[in-house]
C-alpha cells in the first residue's frame, strides 16, 4: 500500500508588490487570525498589477575542495550567492518607468494646468541610480518577502502591440548587500506556512 500524502499546502495568486527607499521601515509583521494583519506603512509605493505575477529566484554556487588521495570532494564550499525579483508592471507610468531605470521611487509631478499637464520622464546618469527595498505579500496575506536593497538591472523591452497585448514594464530587481540585516527576510504568518 502507498504512503499516505497529506494535501499540500499550495501558495497560488500573483500577490501584491512595494517598492520604497533604503532604510524606510518595514511593516511590522502583526499576525492576527494567522495572516498579517497590520496595514503597510504609506513610505511603501504600491507598484501596481503585473501581467504574470512575480518570480523570486535566488542560487547559491558551490565549490568542491579536493585533496590529492581521494577522488571525491571533501567538502563543498560556497562560493557566490546571487537573487532578484522579476515582474512585468502592466500599470504604465511614467513613475513606474523611472522606477525601472532606477531613477527615484517617488512619482513624478506634472508641470501645466488642468487638461495641459506635461511631465517628463527621463534616465538617470550613470552612478546616479537609486536602489530600492522591494515588498511581497501573497494575496492570502500568510507570506511576506522583503528585499532590504536591490538594482534594477534587467532589459526594459517594452512592446507596443495592439489588443489584448498590452505595453508592460519588465523589471528585474537584483539583490544586494545590504548596510544592516539579511539581503532579504521571509515571513510566514501563523503556522500555515511554517
């Protein structure tokens, strides 16, 4: 007779995705009836649907140490660790836009009058870019990642196609180092996800 397979617990939905500046707080992390409960802090910019969702990716490599008398490795030792965060942004801004080329979180101000309101949207130099602390939260609110820094660095190819495609911002997130803390932390809310 086969072993027994409990139901898994399966994490479906897009989610929700933030964006902010380094060193802005981060959500407290209140739990209550086993999601989060507490309501993210207005220095976070929500960023909007995405045509497909988000990927998290994160790989960390691997070296053998060898010695002459045995043909197998001794031990493994890490040698690099890389992550990022990728999504195509279907809200079409040009603050969004600017996000992506790492120019500044904050949504840029139209010059003009009501109905001839004119804004520019621009690159940054390089050297100049901005990085960013990126927020997930599943749609069931029982899984939280924060990545405490990131640079945009991933192509922006943007189609400009007719319907039902739809012209999206591609952005992928890559993590660094942070100045204090982990390059990001996962939280699960409740014991559902432990």
């Amino acid at each position: 007779m086969p072993p027994a397979v409990a139901t898994p617990n399966v994490l479906v939905d897009p989610g929700f995705l933030w964006i902010t500046l380094l060193a802005t707080a981060a959500p407290t992390n209140t739990v209550t009836a086993s999601k989060f409960s507490d309501a993210i802090p207005v220095a976070w910019i929500p960023l909007g649907a995405t045509t497909e969702g988000s990927t998290f990716t994160y790989s960390t490599s691997v070296e053998p140490i060898r010695v002459a008398e045995l043909f197998d490795p001794v031990k493994y030792a890490t040698t690099e660790r890389t992550g990022s965060i990728a999504f195509n942004l279907a809200n079409f801004t040009l603050s969004n836009y600017r996000r992506a080329l790492n120019g500044g979180i904050a949504a840029l101000t139209a010059t003009g009058t009501s109905g001839s309101e004119l804004t520019l949207m621009e690159p940054p130099d390089p050297g100049s870019e901005v990085r960013a602390q990126i927020l997930w939260e599943s749609t069931d609110a029982t899984v939280r990642l924060l990545i405490r820094q990131a640079l945009q660095g991933g192509e922006i190819s943007t189609a400009f196609q007719r319907a039902p495609d739809i012209a999206a911002i591609p952005c992928t997130f890559n993590i660094e180092v942070p100045t204090a803390g982990k390059p990001f932390s996962m939280w699960g809310a409740g014991t559902t996800r432990t």
